[in-house]
C-alpha cells in the first residue's frame, strides 16, 4: 500500500483525539479563547457533563464574518503575530481548537464586534462549515458545542458518567477562574448554578484572596499567607497555607505559569522541600502560586493540551519557591490556623442532639428566669403525657462524671501573682499544668492550651537546624571506605554533584565504572549508617529531581528524632517559671505552632467562644 495524503476531516479528528480528550477540555479551549478575547463575563453552560450541549458565552471583543471563516481552519489564529513559538503571551496559540471541536461535534459561533451592526453565526458539523449568515447577538462570542464525539462514537465509550464529565468541567473552571479575578466566570448545569464567582476588583492582592476566597473556601482565605518574590526576572506570587492548615491529597494545590493552569511534577516537589519541616510525608498544604517570568524563559508548547511547560532554568524557579515559601512560612512566626480552635470547640459540643420535638416539650416544662441567671424552676403543666415526662427528665438530668475523683493535677492556681498582665503575650501567662502534659494559660481575651512535648520539641529541632546552618555538618570518616556498586547514569548523576553533597557531610568519589567509594558520612547518621541504602536514596532522588534531596531528607530526619528524644516528655511536671519560660521561646521562634509533622503545638478558644458554649453570647 502506498503511502498517501490523509483527509482534511481524519487530520482534524485526529488532533481532536489530542486536543479534546474530554469535554473539560474542550471547555478549557474555549474558556481561553474568550479570555483572550478581553472578557470581563464568562457564563458556561454544561449539560449531561457537557456531552449535550457545552455553551461558552463571553463579552469580549467578538469576531466579524471573515474572522469567524477563518477559525474554524486548522493552524489560523490572532495570537503569534510575530511567528515565533518561543514568545507567547497568551493563552490559546495553536489555532487548533475549534476546527478540532468541530470535526468530532455540531459547533455554531455566533460572534459580534463593538462595530457592527449584527452578529454573524457559522457552523461546523462534523467537520463541514457552514456560513457565515447573519445573526443576532449582542457584543461578544458565543459558542455552543452540541453531540461531542457523534463523528467519533467509539470515543463516547471513554467518558464517565455525567457527574463525573461535570466534576471534571467544574475543576477546570476554578483553575482558570483563579488567575483572572477580574473576570466574572459562572458554571451551570442547564438547571442549577454550580459556580458563579463575582470580578473582583481593587488591590491585585486583595482580589486575588478574595478569588481563591469562593473556590477554596473560608478556611483558607483565613490562614492564607501572601507570597510575593521575585529574582532573575521570575516572579512568584499568590498564597499558601498554614501548615496546620493541611489535606491528605494534593488536589488543592494549584500551580500557575504566566496566567496558565499547569500540573508539574517539580513544582510539587518544590512546595513539598518547603513545607518538609512541618508536615508529615502523607500530608499536603493548600495553595495557589503564580510564577510570572519572560515568554522566551518558558516553553508552553510541550503538550497538545498545554497542561505542561518546560523551564528553561528549571532548578532556578524550583529554588524561587522553596526559598520564598520558607520565607512566609519563617514570618508566620508561632501561629497556627484558626481551624484548630474550632475543631477543638467543635469537639466539646455534645455527642448527639435531643430531637428537636422532644427539647421543644422539655423546654414547655422547664422555663428558666428572664436574665439568664440562678437556675430553673419547674412550671406544672396539668396531666403530662409520658413522652413530655421522659423529654423532661433528659433535659433536666445533671452532666455525668460530676462524681468523679478530678484528673487534672493542677501545678499552679489561678490566684498566683503574676508579675506580668497576661495581655501583654500572645501566649499569654500560664496559670497551670493539667495532666502533667498540658500547660493552660491566659492572655487578654482568651484560654490557651499548649502541648508541652510537641511544643518543646519544635523548639529543640529549630535549635538544631541553626547550629547546623551555622557550624555547617560534622563529618566522620569511615574506618574501611565503603564501595558501592550503581548503575553507570546514577553514578555519573553523584560523581557529578559530589561537591554538593561534601557540603551534606558526604564525601565520594569515583571509582571506576558504575561504582564510587565512600569515604566520609554525615556524623549524626551515627557509626551503624547503611552507606549503601543511603547512595542508592540519593542517586535515586536525583533521577527523578536532579536535586540531592534524599541526604538533606535523611539528615531532617535524624534532626526530628534528636529533637523528639532531646526535649520535654510528657508527664513531667513544670514549675510556672519553666512553663512562662517555654511560652515565652514559642513567641519567639518561628514555626512553633506547629510540630513537625503539621499537628498543633497550641490551641487558642477565645473567651466569646468559650461564653458561645455556656450559652452566655448575646
């Protein structure tokens, strides 16, 4: 069979297989094409999961009849005025979207200009154009994308089910709204509104917070800590949580590359080197970073779907965000987020709830004086039935445990004279030691409760990071250099970064071919370190990273444990000296809110909340 020029259609279904895998996909190409377009108003409209109809509605500036014949041809497009690939500014380039979409559904564009006096429409079914004829439609583009896949039915096998394509296609929306907090941006269903983010507008910072306010939620627009650094013309913006602020999965982490919602495997591994002090392996922080740097110092055009980029100084942007988020992290100082109190007060309401009846009845029964003091008097009603005598008797019962011999070993009264007001600390003063592990103190308008252990233990672990920060890593020597065995590229990989890793405390060297020898170890690996487990982690690491990580890992590790075994055991008893002593190091010394794997050192219950649950607020 000899070989021969495909079809126009074929061509174009084939791109299709690449550009619209799904219909968030396609959803994406449009939403970003409007973007483009100058929009300040974006409305989508996805039914069956976008499999029906997918319409995407901007008030952009619009297209006449020649341009809208021209894009929906392959590889047309506004937006390489200059023909050159490696300097794009903008979010859709390849001109391969709508002929792509159009070739595999029913596509109609209805686009009108600022100018003109009508809309036009065209339309391309199944890839044959129809048009343009004109229409009526105020000033932008719509474009509505019925039957997706009807040209390539074997393709309808391969998308999920409705809710899924839906969840897909909400996902989307988010990431592509977070950048643009200017734009107002609204997802629906065809029957009910599934998104809809107002513009913000005002302080870049302030409408960004605000953005990421209505798609990641409360919690984090309240312990979010600005980021903003810049070096070498790349710039790093956007927000970050505290790290008691934390998931068990990465799916809000959100990366950005010149207003373009990426998924890049060394920007994950960047946020985790940062947050490796304070969070446990098998938890992840909550984030939306914007990297801005030159078009020519990135290459967008790696993947048909633009998901990913390629750094031309990779390890310089990594080492942006490790070093800026390290930064705000260290600025946080001793705070923890604001949903560790109100889990802890969550926790303190009752187990279960009275049925809302049976409480109504109680209360018929039981009345309690105007004023809220002094306690309640019974009110006879004539011949209560059972069900309002049992409802009565629950509401009425007294807390259980009251009989108990008490727990708590109280080492400081509350009437100690205190030299210091306790408002004048953040921390406040301690007033007592519960259970010999806990230390509670008071500051102007709230109870603090501190885990001594914890608490101590982060202090001890930041001493240790800074006498190794200042006196460098102590290194021992091997009685007998040790050699270790490796595959040819992971041996060249350490030979080639061996000063790097004599800075770490390891020193090797090149010992023919595949093989190295080992000749000195970090000295607080202690005298029983696996040198080979440890090569083979490293050379591993820097396959996958090209970053010696796996050392620095290790070395924080024994840190943590050096940390954990040096500092305050649970069930020791403290002086109120020793415990004001520990208060007031934990104000001074940053990261202290939390212990190393992320979990609360300190939980803060204002008094308006503590009022909240004796039923004294308002």
């Amino acid at each position: 069979m000899g070989i021969r020029l495909l079809p126009q259609t074929l061509i174009n279904q084939i791109a299709a297989g690449e550009v619209v895998e799904r219909p968030a996909s396609a959803m994406k190409e449009l939403v970003e094409n409007a973007i483009d377009s100058g929009a300040s108003k974006i409305d989508v409209v996805m039914k069956e999961g976008g499999r029906v109809l997918l319409s995407v509605t901007d008030d952009g500036c619009g297209m006449g009849p020649e341009e809208l014949e021209l894009a929906v041809q392959r590889h047309a497009t506004s937006k390489i005025p200059d023909e050159d690939l490696f300097n794009i500014d903008t979010l859709g380039f390849r001109g391969e979207a709508l002929p792509s979409i159009g070739s595999v559904a029913r596509m109609s564009i209805t686009s009108r200009t600022k100018e003109a006096e009508n809309a036009w429409c065209i339309r391309v079914e199944g890839g044959e154009i129809e048009g343009p004829e004109p229409a009526a439609h105020p000033q932008g583009t719509r474009v509505e994308v019925r039957d997706l896949f009807f040209a390539t039915p074997a393709r309808l096998k391969f998308l999920k089910a409705p809710r899924t394509e839906l969840n897909h296609g909400l996902d989307m929306m988010k990431r592509l709204a977070m950048c643009h907090p200017e734009i107002s941006f609204t997802l629906s269903d065809g029957v009910r509104s599934l998104l809809k983010l107002p513009a913000s507008h005002g302080d870049l910072f302030e409408a960004m917070l605000e953005r990421l306010r209505g798609i990641m939620g409360r919690d984090f627009a309240e312990n979010a800590i600005a980021i903003d650094v810049e070096r070498e013309n790349v710039r790093l913006r956007g927000h970050i949580s505290l790290p008691t602020l934390n998931r068990g999965n990465n799916a809000l982490q959100f990366f950005f590359v010149n207003g373009r919602p990426v998924k890049d495997k060394q920007l994950y591994g960047a946020v985790r080197a940062a947050y490796r002090d304070f969070l446990a392996h098998d938890r992840h922080a909550l984030l939306a970073l914007f990297i801005e740097l030159p078009p020519r110092a990135v290459d967008v055009n790696v993947h048909p779907a633009k998901a990913e980029v390629r750094f031309r100084d990779a390890q310089g942007v990594r080492g942006l965000i490790v070093s800026g988020l390290k930064k705000a992290l260290g600025g946080a100082g001793h705070l923890a987020s604001t949903t560790v109190s109100e889990e802890a007060l969550a926790s303190m309401q009752a187990p279960h709830q009275m049925d809302a009846q049976a409480v109504e009845m109680a209360r018929a029964i039981t009345s309690r004086p105007a004023g809220g003091g002094g306690f309640g008097h019974y009110n006879p009603m004539p011949n209560p039935s059972q069900g309002m005598r049992e409802a009565a008797a629950v509401f009425q019962a007294p807390l259980s445990g009251l009989d108990a011999p008490p727990q708590a070993d109280v080492r400081q009264s509350s009437d100690v004279e205190m030299s210091d007001p306790p408002a004048e600390y953040p921390l406040g003063v301690a007033r007592a030691q519960l259970h010999e592990t806990y230390i509670v103190a008071q500051s102007g308008d709230a109870i603090i409760m501190v885990d001594q252990h914890a608490a101590h233990e982060r202090l001890v672990y930041e001493r240790i990071k800074k006498d190794l920060d200042d006196n460098g890593v102590k290194r021992q020597g091997l009685l007998i250099p040790e050699v270790v065995e490796l595959d040819m590229a992971d041996a060249d990989r350490l030979v080639t970064r061996a000063s790097e890793l004599e800075e770490m405390g390891l020193v090797l060297e090149n010992f023919g071919s595949g093989t190295v020898v080992v000749r000195e170890v970090p000295a607080m690996l202690g005298a029983k370190v696996d040198v080979q487990g440890l090569i083979q982690d490293i050379a591993d690491s820097l396959a996958e990273v090209d970053e010696a990580m796996a050392l620095k890992d290790k070395l924080m590790d024994v840190c943590g444990s050096m940390a954990c075994h040096g500092s305050i055991r649970a069930g020791r008893r403290l002086t109120l000296d020793e415990m004001n002593a520990l208060l007031r190091e934990m104000e001074a010394t940053p990261h202290s809110g939390q212990c190393k794997h992320g979990r609360p050192t300190y939980v803060e219950l204002k008094l308006k909340d503590i009022e909240r649950l004796f039923g004294r607020s308002g």
